[in-house]
C-alpha cells in the first residue's frame, strides 16, 4: 500500500516536471533528485570501507549538469577524484577511491544530464524514456508473481525471474508504442518500438547494477525516504540507465 500511495503521488508530479513545469524548476528538481541519490550512493561507497565523494563529489555532479562543456567537465571531474585519492592513507586504496569518485559523478549526474538535454529536445522524449521503467517494472512484478519460476540473477537479486524480465520488456513495448504513436506522431513506430525496447532493457540492467552494488555493501535499500521504494537512488536506477540509452538512440537515428 505504501508503495502505490508514493507512486501515486511521484507518478504525476514527475510527469507534470518533464511535460509543463519551467526549464528552471525542471532544472533544480534534476538537481535536487541527484543531490539526494548521490548522498546515499555515498552511503554505499562508505560502506565499503572506502572515503565516500560527499561535498566533492556534489559539486562535481553539479558541473556535469550544468556546465556547457559535459565532456571536458568529465575529464576535469578523473583529475579531481585522482586528486582527492592523494588524501588516503593507504595506497593500496587510492585506485578504488578514485573510481569510486568517477562512478558515482557519472553515474547520476551524468544521466540526469542526458535527461536535460533529452527535454530540450522533446520533453515528449524523455517521458517516454521514464515510462519504460515505469510500465515495466509494473509488467515485471505482475508477470513475476504469475509465471516466475527461472531466476535472473540469483547472486544479485534472487527475487527477479526470467518471466517478470520478460514481462517488462512487453509492458515497455506497449507503454512505448501507445504513447509514441500520440505523443511523438512524427516518428517512425519501427524506431518507436526498437528505442523502446532497447530502454527497458537498459532500464532492468540499471535496476541489477544498483542491487550490486547495495548487495556488496551489504545494504538492502539505498535510504528510506520514499515509503514502499526504499530510497530515491532505488526509485530512479533503472531510468540512470534508460535515459541515456534513449537519448543515444533519438539523437543518432531520430
């Protein structure tokens, strides 16, 4: 119940945000939302026994979203993180904590990056991108529960089947085709349904490498300030990955 009260309210809000809200409350809710998921990735890092990014590693996140140049601000963001890896204490750990660093910058903010960009060129776009994950994960859990009985990756996240993965991919189809042949009339189904597909995809592949990563932290949510989904790092890893791959495909073959 928990979780379908907070979808309930998330669900509307983040599309009211891409579809109608201003480029500037667009912008600092991006900001606000990978502020929140980089804290508790830092969670993650300090768990690991590794100096966590924190205030560094922020305002480097920051500049990826925002300065003109992304490239060469991910260039500078490597020298900042091998920078930062001076201050440990062992060695043997430098390597580890700046990639750590890099991970974690790139990771989010890097992906909400793709997600401004993917608004300025069709705010229709990256709703899209956002619904495969969305109908997906709804199509997985129900396809799961029905016929699940082939795990996908046992080590990772004993829970998810090869049928609710399945299941995904059709809701994502589907979702994607219906809202593509209203909403982005202009472009081809065929790309349509292939961008779709390869979103989900991309969307269940960022849902696994997150649960790596708490997995090896021993953590079993990233926080716990959305009731029901864990925390704002759970609620958005599948899109971290959706988006980029949805914005890589519009720009290239659109």
């Amino acid at each position: 119940m928990k979780r379908l009260a907070t979808a309930l309210v998330l669900i509307p809000l983040v599309s009211w945000i891409i579809l109608a809200a201003p480029q500037w409350l667009f912008m600092a809710a991006v900001a606000v939302v990978g502020l929140l998921a980089f804290r508790e990735y830092d969670r993650i890092v300090a768990e690991q026994n590794l100096p966590s990014p924190g205030i560094v590693g922020m305002a480097a996140g920051l500049a990826v979203l925002f300065v003109p140049n992304p490239w060469l601000t991910a260039v500078l963001v490597t020298l900042v993180a091998l920078t930062a890896a001076l201050r440990v204490r062992e060695l043997s750990r430098a390597l580890s904590t700046a990639a750590a660093f890099v991970l974690g910058v790139l990771y989010i903010f890097g992906a909400w990056r793709c997600a401004l960009d993917l608004r300025a060129m069709n705010p229709h776009w990256l709703m899209f991108a956002m619904l495969l994950s969305w109908a997906g994960d709804t199509a997985a859990f129900y396809a799961g529960h029905a016929f699940g009985k082939h795990a996908l990756a046992p080590r990772i996240s004993p829970a998810k089947t090869w049928e609710g993965s399945a299941g995904s991919v059709v809701g994502g189809l589907v979702a994607g085709a219906v809202y593509g042949h209203y909403l982005l009339p202009i472009a081809p189904m065929l790309l349509v349904v292939a961008i779709a597909a390869a979103g989900n995809v991309a969307g269940q592949i960022g849902d696994l490498a997150e649960s790596a990563l708490k997995r090896g932290a021993g953590v079993k949510d990233s926080g716990t300030s959305l009731p029901g989904h864990g925390g704002w790092l759970d609620r958005i890893d599948s899109s971290l990955f959706a988006v980029p791959v949805v914005y890589a495909l519009v720009r290239w073959m659109a």
